[in-house]
C-alpha cells in the first residue's frame, strides 16, 4: 500500500487537485535582442568564465546565475552585472544559453 492508498483511507471525501508544471524556464526570463558576453579569463592564474550584457532585470540574471551553476555543479558570483563561473566552461554555459533562446558571443581565446 503506498501513500496515496493511505491518504484516501485516512481522507475519503479529499479530492486531489490538479496542478501543471512547467519544466521550460523560458517564459520567466526576458529574452532580449544582443547577444550576452562569454568571456575567458584567468585571475590569480585560476580560470574564470564571465557573462556580461544582460538587459533585463537583475533578478533575473541573478535566477539565471544560479541555473548555470547548479547546471554545471560549479561556484560562481554575481557582481555588477556581470556572472562569474569558476572554470572555463564556455562551450558548455553557451549550449545552455542557446536551449534557453539566448543569442550567446564567445569573446576571448
């Protein structure tokens, strides 16, 4: 018996409701006509990855901060607007990018 058969034996007159979820995250951030920056660095001989050129709001490049960093299972900042991954993972934040509908410029050896 799994729990769904326990909670109608517990509830009998409960009727479940319907609810959608929307595994696409598209629609929440604004799509926007320029391209963003993917640059490669290395600071204190470490190499970073930087996203630049977001017009949107901030908190929306903030939620996308986040996706690409759990994503990529990697640390990362946000500061004046700009993303910060650690690791050169341009090929990989690009392709992620391109699936969200963002237009993506690689600048940078």
């Amino acid at each position: 018996m799994d729990l769904k058969d326990q909670l109608k034996n517990l509830f009998p007159d409960h009727v479940p409701e319907i609810t959608e979820h929307h595994n696409n995250d598209q629609n929440d951030l604004w799509l926007q006509d320029d391209p963003i920056i993917c640059k490669y660095e290395k600071r204190k001989g470490k190499p970073i990855t930087i996203l630049e050129g977001y017009t949107g709001a901030t908190q929306d490049f903030k939620k996308l901060a986040k996706e690409l960093k759990t994503a990529l299972s990697v640390g990362g900042s946000f500061k004046d607007d700009k993303i910060i991954i650690q690791g050169d993972y341009r090929e990989k934040i690009m392709e992620i990018l391109k699936d969200k509908g963002f237009q993506v410029k690689r600048v940078g050896g």
